[in-house]
C-alpha cells in the first residue's frame, strides 16, 4: 500500500470512514454513459481497500458490472457543517459479483432483512465486491492519494 507525501494511509482513511455506510455507487451503463446510484456498505465500513454491498441479479447495477466490472465509488462525510472539516474520498476499483452463501454469511448483519426478507436465502441476492485500485481524499484543505 502506499501513500503520497502528504502522509495519508488506509489505515487513517480507515479510521475517518467508520462512519461512512453509503456512497454513490457509479457503473457504466449500456449506452456507455456513467449510471450512478446511493449503495450502503452495509455496516461492513472497516476499510481495507474492499468494499462489499448486496444487491439483487435484476438490478442494473449487477447487470452493468456483469459488462463492465470497472466502477466508482463516491463518499462524503456528514462533517463539514458548522466549521467541521469534510472528508470526501473517491476509490476507483473493479467489481466482483459473488453469489457464494457462505460469503453472504461473513458480510451480512440483521439491518439488511429490511431489504432481503429471506436473508441470505433471497432468490437473485448477489454480493458485490469493489476491490480498489485507487482511491483519492480530501479532508478539509489536506488532500493525497492512496494506491492499492
């Protein structure tokens, strides 16, 4: 892993995306323009370069990766109100789709039965892996880049 001048690791990104759960997930549409929509890391926020969302095979989202696995993901802090400084960061990476229950198992937690009834069990539930390749910060005027 390495780190630009201005000091920035992922283990400090880690440390400033703990409360980050959603971001703009972007995918490339069919007809070749960016599609971008709001996607919750599902609680699973411990940053290591990897990201993991759930998803449903009949959403575009999964058919747009199943053609193009490289996509965007966008997040920003609730800081930045009041004098807070912001903290936006952008991770560039490729998508995996994985549809393994016993992966299911590792990233679930019981808030995502609001949106799979059946758990895991879900027909079409499929969990996507953004693994990083890139990802920029600013955080408030410091700004660097980490890469994978």
């Amino acid at each position: 892993m390495n780190q630009t001048s201005s000091g920035m690791s992922l283990s400090d990104l880690s440390r400033l995306m703990r409360k980050i759960d959603y971001c703009m997930f972007s995918t490339h549409a069919g007809n070749g323009h960016i599609a971008g929509r709001p996607m919750s890391n599902n609680g699973d926020v411990e940053y290591k370069g990897d990201s993991w969302f759930f998803a449903l095979d009949s959403t575009h989202t999964v058919q747009e990766i199943g053609r193009d696995p490289k996509v965007a993901l966008s997040f920003a802090s609730s800081q930045g109100l009041l004098g807070q400084r912001p903290l936006f960061i952008a991770v560039e990476g490729e998508a995996e789709l994985i549809r393994d229950k016993d992966v299911f198992q590792e990233h679930w937690n019981k808030d995502l039965d609001r949106w799979f009834e059946q758990g895991v069990d879900t027909p079409g539930l499929t969990l996507i892996k953004v693994q990083a390749s890139r990802i920029t910060y600013w955080d408030g005027m410091e700004e660097g880049e980490v890469s994978v």
